[in-house]
C-alpha cells in the first residue's frame, strides 16, 4: 500500500520554462512534506519542505504547495535550468516520528 | 558534501561472499536509516535505529543485518545475498525531535553476481 504517490514517471520542459512536480497521498496525518532532488548513481539530497500549517514554502527557484483538502503537494521550480534534470521524489511523515514515507520520483528532463 | 558518507560507493559480490556496507554521519543526528532503491519503486525502508537502538525491521531477509555501534555509525553486514539484492543501498541520518529532515549518503552500488 503505497501511501505516496508520484503518478508522472517523467516530465520534459524547455528551459526558462516553469516545472511541475505533483505528488498525492492518502494518510491524512501526514504533518511534514519533503522533496529531494537526485542525481543517477548519487543519494538523494533534500530540496524543500513545508509543514501541513502552511500552504506555501518557498526558497529561490523552487516553491512547494501543499493542498490538504486534496492531499496533493506540487513543487514548482522557475525558471528550469538543464542543471535541474535530476529525478524528484517527494516524501511525507507523520508527526515528529522517523518513517519517511517515498513516492517512485518523476524524472524531470529540461531541454537547452 | 552531505554530512553521511558511505563506503565501498560500488560493491560486487558472490552469493557466498560476506561483505559489509559501512555509514558514517558528520551531523549530530541520533536516528539513522538503512534504504533500498531498486529499478522504478519507491525508497525501501529497511532498518531504523535510533539512539543506536533498532526501532524498525520492515520484514528484512536475515541475510541483511544492521550494527548501530554508536549514533555516527551504522553498518550492514550481507552475507549469502541474492542476484535480486542487487540495488541502490542508501544509509540516511535525522534528529528524531522537531521538524526533522533526513538526510542521505551518496549510496553503494551492490552487484550480486
């Protein structure tokens, strides 16, 4: 039972353009969101988060959306750039607890 | 630079090999992770240790085994593994209080041959 969900396996955007990373989930008492951006044959490295008393986080290029009512987050990244292709996944926990929770990524691809 | 370093970064090994994967965090964290990637699933959880205690063994064939020596270091030791083991084997570190981010090493690449 996957309680994170990426549904987009890839994605492909030109350059200066804006992306769109969406991620679903279906426990409610997920509290804290998180996104990490990977490259292939390194970890994952932490991007952003938003706490579930925000709608909005933003830092720079990247702003996350947390809608509770859908149980969907979105991290926007504007304006791309080739050096943001990376695979994406996000992420969720309950509480102050330590079970992160993955969604399977979306590979984002930004065409020069 | 992450603050969690993992070594070997690529492993290939025999089904009847003994090999360890070694992790070590430069964080202060007192909660570290065992994750598996394979081919399009989502990040595995595999072992949770915290305060170098193991508080997690989501259902991990014996022939993985977790050491938590101290809160900066975690081991797994692998022995007789499967063809099917071969993945992405990812160590990560967090505080347990607060608004905790966990973050992760760069991986070791494990080859069952």
């Amino acid at each position: 039972d996957q309680q994170v969900k990426q549904n987009s396996p890839s994605l492909s955007v030109q350059e200066g353009r804006i992306s769109i990373l969406n991620c679903d989930y279906t426990n409610s008492m997920f509290d804290y969101f998180l996104w990490y951006k990977k490259y292939p044959a390194e970890g994952p490295t932490f991007l952003i988060s938003i706490s579930s008393i925000k709608d909005k986080n933003e830092d720079g290029r990247f702003t996350v959306f947390l809608n509770k009512s859908a149980k969907h987050l979105s991290l926007h990244i504007v304006p791309s750039q080739p050096g943001d292709s990376a695979v994406y996944f996000c992420a969720a926990r309950v509480g102050t607890g330590n079970q992160f929770y993955f969604g399977t990524g979306t590979s984002l691809t930004v065409i020069p | 630079e992450t603050g969690v370093t993992q070594t070997p970064r690529h492993l290939v090994m025999g089904m009847t090999n003994k090999k360890s994967l070694k992790c070590e965090q430069h964080l202060g964290h007192n909660a570290m992770y065992w994750y598996k990637q394979s081919a399009k699933k989502p990040l595995e959880l595999m072992f949770v240790y915290n305060f170098k205690e193991q508080t997690e063994n989501n259902s991990v064939p014996s022939r993985f085994s977790p050491e938590c020596p101290n809160s900066s270091h975690l081991f797994l030791h692998l022995h007789t593994l499967q063809p099917e083991d071969s993945a992405l084997y990812l160590c990560a570190s967090s505080q347990l209080q607060g608004r905790n981010t966990i973050y992760f090493g760069e991986g070791s690449w494990l080859t069952v041959v």
